[in-house]
C-alpha cells in the first residue's frame, strides 16, 4: 500500500467484485446489492442512516434484538424524534407460527422499519424471516433482517426472503476473518 497506493487500490477493486461474485453465489442474490463492511451491527448502522424517519414514524424490532443495534435504534430514534418500540418474545418459543403472529400482530399504521434478527444472538431463535417479509411487504413496512448468525448456519437465499435489507457476518459460521460482514440491498428498496 505504501509503495504503490494507487496500484494497490486499483487491484482491491477487482478483489472487491470477485468477493462480491462469491458471496451472491453463495447467499443467492444480485451481486450489484452488496456491500462490506467490518460487521452485521456496522451495517445495521448504515442502513439506518440511510433512512429518513419523521417524526410520526416508528422503529420496531423484538425483545431479542442484539444490545448494539438496539443501541443504534434508539439513538437514531432519539435524534429523528420518532418512536422506538420492541416486541416482547418470551422463550421458550413453541412455533415459527407463534412468532410470525407475536411479529405481524404488533404492526401498527405509523410502523416504518422492522429490524428483525434471522438467528437471535442471545436466545437462538429463528425467526421466519420469509413469511414475516411477505407478510409487512403488503403493509408497506421496511425490513432490516440482522442475518448477523444465519449464513452458514442456515440455508440463506436472500432473493427468497425480500427483505429490503440484509446484514450478516460472514466471520461466524462461514469462518471467514474477523472484520468479514455484508450489507445486501435489495434493488427494489
């Protein structure tokens, strides 16, 4: 790098859309939809930056959401001067069913965003991310699913899901080095 910055830049490019070809292969999703970054809560943060939240407008996610994005939420809550409010999940959980009702039931008119995690960090519950996006599609709800411990672990299709955003690690199950995460955009949001 300190040698040759701009050759070195230039080569990263290439690198960047090999890495970019893999990962789409492998989480099944146009390739033009990620981004890299250091971590899933890093990018939780940029996409919430990316938002324009009014006043009467509302984030919602669960009880098990990851203390960092909840943080995050809070915080960009905080300074849009919108409302900030989280599903109670109780464990054990007995169906994806029961979840997907708790999810879908708790929308409310002024809800802009549901943050839902794939595989909750504390608990290990899996959400059925699948159903909860088809379900909020037709309610016009933006979603951000925390993938931060699905791929890997789980059989991912990001295409199947439709989420508007998709954030994971890839450090975890996939056993890539630290600092290894992906934000994916669909190009519908």
């Amino acid at each position: 790098l300190e040698a040759s910055p701009v050759n070195f830049l230039d080569r990263q490019r290439d690198r960047l859309q090999a890495a970019r070809e893999t990962i789409s292969s492998f989480l099944g999703a146009d390739k033009e939809g990620f981004g890299f970054v250091d971590n899933a809560t890093t990018g939780v943060g940029c996409v919430l930056q990316s938002i324009a939240f009014k006043p009467n407008d509302e984030i919602l996610t669960t009880s098990q959401v990851y203390n960092g994005v909840r943080q995050l939420m809070t915080r960009v809550a905080t300074d849009a001067r919108c409302s900030y409010r989280e599903i109670p999940i109780t464990v054990p959980v007995t169906s994806s069913e029961e979840l997907l009702q708790q999810v879908t039931s708790s929308i409310k008119p002024e809800t802009k965003l549901l943050v839902i995690d794939h595989v909750a960090s504390a608990s290990g519950i899996v959400f059925p991310v699948n159903e909860i996006v088809r379900y909020l599609k037709n309610k016009g709800v933006l979603v951000l699913v925390d993938g931060a411990h699905a791929p890997g672990m789980l059989d991912v299709s990001l295409s199947s899901i439709g989420a508007d955003w998709y954030i994971g690690n890839l450090h975890k199950w996939v056993c890539a080095p630290l600092g290894a995460g992906f934000v994916w955009a669909s190009n519908a949001t």
